[in-house]
C-alpha cells in the first residue's frame, strides 16, 4: 500500500510539470494581440500597443526592430520627434538593414531642422539594401530629401 501511495504520488507530480510545462509552450507560441494591433491601429492607439507589444518581451531580431519602427512612424507623424528619433535608433540598433528607419529617422531630424544629421540618415538609407517591404519607399524618400535638401 505505501509502495502504491509513492507511485500515485509520483505520478502527480509528474503531471503538474507536464501540465506546466504544456500552459508555458502554450504562452511562448500564442500570438500577443499587441504587435498585431501596433500595425493595424493608428495614433494613440498604435503607439500604446506597440508600447505593450515592446514591453511584453515576447519579441527579438527584426520583429522587435520593426514594432520599434512602427511606433516610431506614429510618433514622428503626431510631432514628437525626440522620441521617434530614439525609437528609429533603437529599431536601427537591433536590425541596422531597415532601411525605412533611417528614412524615418531623417524626416524626425529634418523636422527638427537638424539638416546635417538628416542628410546623413537619408545618405545611409540609400546605401543599405532595400531588403524590407518599407525599402523602396525609404530609397525614394531619401532621395526626394536629399534633392530637396539641396544635398549630392
């Protein structure tokens, strides 16, 4: 009888680590509704899911550099420049091939009548490979900047 006790005991216990085990695999493939609605939302909105989506972890690598990009964009385009300006260097610190950061970040700086350092993003987007969806608009951006800009 206490040999059969040991053995349900054992069992137990084995199956609340499966259980736990299952409920966190569970956690880490579930898709985080906030990276999704940083993309689908916009103003307000996209900045604080973005903000939760950032905070929550969950993401790494070019994911993680594009959520930083997208609220970003959201950022820079309601005038808060110092702070879309650090969320493109973040978003170029983790993937420095997004080419659309460093356009983004130029158009901050240009708005903040930084021309040198405008002309300089703009200049490095267009030496990096368009690799991403935003690269062809990065590329063009940067060179209707630079024009405009009066730069070569």
């Amino acid at each position: 009888m206490a040999r059969r006790v040991l053995i349900i005991r054992g069992l137990g216990a084995a199956l609340v680590v499966l259980v736990s085990a299952v409920a966190l695999a569970f956690a880490l493939v579930r898709p985080d509704p906030s990276a999704d609605l940083c993309f689908k939302e916009a103003g307000e909105a996209a900045i604080a899911a973005c903000t939760r989506a950032i905070q929550s972890g969950r993401f790494g690598g070019a994911r993680l550099a594009t959520i930083y990009d997208n609220r970003a964009m959201e950022l820079r385009q309601q005038g808060d420049y110092d702070r879309a300006i650090a969320d493109y260097s973040e978003a170029i610190r983790i993937d420095a091939d997004l080419t659309g950061a460093y356009a983004g970040r130029g158009l901050a700086y240009e708005a903040k009548v930084d021309v040198e350092k405008a002309t300089a993003d703009y200049r490095k987007a267009l030496s990096v490979a368009a690799k991403y969806e935003d690269g062809q608009w990065a590329h063009d951006t940067a060179r209707e900047r630079l024009a405009a800009l009066g730069a070569k």
